[in-house]
C-alpha cells in the first residue's frame, strides 16, 4: 500500500506559479509510475502528467511547456512546477501513483485546491 499526500494548493493570479507536492509513505513507491491528475468542476478528471522511475515525463497538450514533473525517490516524493498557471488551471489536483504506466491510478491523494484568478 501506498499513501499520498498533495500540498501546496492555493491562489494565483493569472501569470503566476505554484509548486505541487506529492508525500508518499508505504511499502513500494518507488516501483510505481507517479501521475498528476486535476479535475474543475463539473468536468471530468484528466492526466495532466506522469513521471516514470526512470524519469521518463509526458504532459497534457495543455500543460506542456509550463507545468514541469518530477520526483525524488530517496525522499518518496514528487512533485509538479506549475508556472504561467491560467485561469483554465482551476480545479483540484490529485497525485496518484501505479503500475499502469501510461496512466497511473491505483494510489490516490486527497487533491489540493489550485484555484487561478484573473
């Protein structure tokens, strides 16, 4: 079992950047694949990126070129730099960590609130 724990949620204005934090405890996190997930209201969830052990990345179309992915295996953590953050960005945000490596989803945080004003 693997526990995560986001931080680092908050508000922004329009331009602005916010760094996502992902702790994870448990047995195991370093053999999964590690995925940022948001999800706005009303809308569904979606893959915003993913991280491999490796450190192999691959990014939402609409993130690419200004949310960067990474993780830190000695300290069972990742993480995901939000910058040029738009309104758009609005929404929950969930790490979740597996062995699907394309989608990683058999481990959940609780989400924190990323919320970016005009």
């Amino acid at each position: 079992q693997v526990q995560l724990v986001e931080s680092g949620g908050g508000l922004v204005q329009a331009g602005g950047s916010l760094r996502l934090s992902c702790a994870a405890s448990g047995i195991g996190f370093n053999r999964f694949a590690l995925g940022w997930y948001r999800q706005a209201p009303g809308n569904q969830r979606e893959l915003v990126a993913t991280i491999l052990l490796g450190g192999l990345t691959t990014y939402a179309n609409s993130v690419k070129g200004r949310f960067t992915v990474s993780r830190d295996n000695a300290k069972n953590m990742g993480y995901l730099q939000m910058n040029s953050l738009k309104p758009e960005d609005t929404g929950v945000y969930y790490c979740a960590a597996g062995l699907r490596l394309a989608r990683p989803d058999e481990f959940w945080g609780q989400g924190t609130q990323v919320t970016v004003s005009l």
